[in-house]
C-alpha cells in the first residue's frame, strides 16, 4: 500500500473540533485531534504508548489529554506530562508522536510525514472560503473507495452531464470546449460550455432565468489530493470574471487503501446574505457529492479486485487528459518517497 506521506492532508473541518478529542485515521494513521484551551489544534497519534488505548476516548484535564484507561496526561506537543502511578516517572518512552498542525482557510491540514519537512508555505490556497465577499456552505463525508477514484471523478467535471443529470445537464454539452493547463505542483482542468439553457442548478444560481447562458467548470488540482473547482454561469456572451460563479472545496484525504474523506464546500460571490441560496447548495452538495459520486465509485471500488486479478487496463477518452496527468503526478510522488 503506497500513500505520498511528506504532504499536507486535511484531518477535519475546524467546526468538528473541540475539546472533546476526535478520532480520525488518514494514511492508515489514527489520530486524536482536538482544541487545546488556547485554542490550538493538536493532532497526537491515537495510541497510548503504555497499553495502546485510544487516547481519542479520553479527555482534557488541566489542558492536558488523559488517557482513558491509567490517566497518563499528554501535552499538545506529545510529551507525558503526568504519570499518576509509582513515583510518577515519567521517562521519553511515555512520549506519544505528535502531527504538524496548520489551522488555515477554515481548514485543519495535518502532516502525516516527516516533521522536518513540514513547510506550511506549500498548503494550497483556499483562501475563498474565509473572504468575506463569499459565502462558504460545506461539510464532510465519508466514501469507502481509494481516493485517486474521487480525484478521476472531480478532474472531469464532464461527468456531471450523466451523474448529476437531474441538476446539472446542459444542452450545450456537445459544444463543450476542453482545455488543460500544467502549472508547477498544479493542474487545471478548464471547461466552457456555451450557449447552453441553464442547468436546473444554473437556473437556480440565477433565480429561474431562462435565457442562454455561458457557464464554465474548472478545477484546479494541488499534491496530493486538494482541488478547488470555479462553476460559473453568465448570459451568453458575458466575460467569465463577470460571471457569479462558486469556488468549491473538494478535497480528499485518504483514510485507509480502501476509502477516504471527502471535505467539501462551496463558496459564492452571489446571494451571500441569502440563507436560501445556501439551501440550494447544501441539497446540492447532499445530493450530487455525498450520493450520487459516491455511488458511482464505490461501484468502482467494489470492482477493484476482479480487475486487478484479471489485469484489465483502463480504456482512455479524450476526456481524460487531466485526471491522467495527475494520476501520473501522484504516482510520482509515490515513487519519490518510495526511493
Ligand atoms: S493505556 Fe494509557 S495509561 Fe494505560
Ligand atoms: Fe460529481
């Protein structure tokens, strides 16, 4: 099993976390992570070294998280800060490993790799969810397929014409213009369909008009499994930066071989006050992420096994450009870190 380890993943949504401690596993790794008084975030490893119990099912005391079977107290940094048993010794052997913590664009990014190399500088911007001329709705869901099986999915965003149907289906799709764009550590998926009648989702970002429309579906991909997607929308012939348009989250962090996180959000310029227009998108997110992709791939998933016994090998579309190139980034990746 290969996961690329020297990267920023994220663990949770800030809103998960608080003092009670939450037990996440990524990469294989279970993690308890929680809010330090200070307000801090601290994500140690979910063991405790004495009889591995779930420090997870612990709590804070004094700041500190006690271990739920023989009170062994930890800091945020992992080190045993209290042994209420025998004289108290408290030797570097009762340390638990601790995880770099960013805090950053309503986001909880951990390091699951080497700490040296831990660079917050290299955390992909997310910056529209906190800027106050969006609006952010999201949340989070759990998908049992490997997570290169969402990244396919989100890096052809033409598959909304068949998976999301009764949203997102437009007329124009057989107009629809491709374009691929390699930057360094990033790729962009660049999609126009023009000329279309609004999607039923379009028509409600536009509140029910019904005249051709210019719309336009981008996702931008950074290491190892972030994306953030541009849906706009706009009277045919309107320049894409006068569109209303959102920003969506979607990123994927893995869980174990066989199924992942999927942090998800959509960020608007338009409606920002208007808690309707966070309804549309809530059931849009409830009803296209968290079921409809997720049944297409874990059906994949699912069929993993025969068609790896078998050997059978993907047959490629001209759609695939983009999901292929990352797909070859995260393997490169993995054999970076493999050498
Ligand atoms: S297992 Fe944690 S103190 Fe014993
Ligand atoms: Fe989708």
């Amino acid at each position: 099993m290969t996961f690329v380890r020297n990267a920023w993943y994220v663990a949770a949504l800030p809103e998960e976390l608080s003092e009670k401690p939450l037990g996440r596993t990524i990469l294989d790794t279970p993690l308890a992570l929680y809010r330090q008084p200070d307000g801090v975030v601290a994500a140690l490893l979910d063991i405790c070294p004495h009889r591995f119990a779930a420090l997870s099912d612990g709590m804070l005391v004094n700041g500190h998280l006690q271990c739920p079977y023989h009170g062994l107290e930890f800091d945020g940094g992992g080190q045993c800060v209290h042994n209420p048993h025998g004289n108290g010794a408290r030797p570097a052997s009762l340390a638990v490993r601790s995880f770099p913590v960013v805090e950053r664009d309503a986001l909880i990014w951990i390091w699951p790799g080497d700490p040296a190399l831990a660079d917050p500088e290299a955390i992909p911007d997310f910056g529209c969810r906190v800027d106050p001329a969006y609006r952010t709705v999201g949340g989070y869901g759990h998908v049992d397929c490997n997570y290169k099986l969402l990244v396919d999915n989100l890096m052809d965003l033409g598959h909304a014409q068949y998976v999301h149907r009764a949203n997102a289906q437009t007329d124009a799709f057989d107009r629809l213009e491709r374009e691929v764009v390699v930057g360094d550590g990033e790729i962009r998926a660049l999609m126009k369909i023009p000329g279309g009648m609004p999607s039923v989702l379009m028509a409600k970002f536009l509140r029910g008009a019904n005249t051709p429309v210019d719309a336009w579906n981008d996702i931008r991909w950074n290491k190892v499994s972030a994306m953030l997607n541009f849906i706009a929308v706009a009277p045919e012939g309107t320049p894409k930066e006068q569109s209303i348009h959102s920003r969506g989250t979607h990123i994927l962090t893995p869980e174990t071989e066989t199924s992942c996180h999927y942090f998800f959000g959509s960020s608007r310029n338009f409606g920002v006050d208007d808690p309707e227009m966070d309804g549309v998108l809530r059931s849009w997110q409830a009803q296209a992420l968290v079921k409809e992709d997720k049944v297409v791939v874990e059906a994949i998933q699912r069929r993993r096994a025969y068609v790896e016994a078998n050997g059978i090998r993907p047959a490629m579309l001209s759609c695939d450009e983009a999901a292929v190139r990352v797909s070859r980034e995260i393997e490169k990746l993995e054999q970076l870190e493999a050498a």
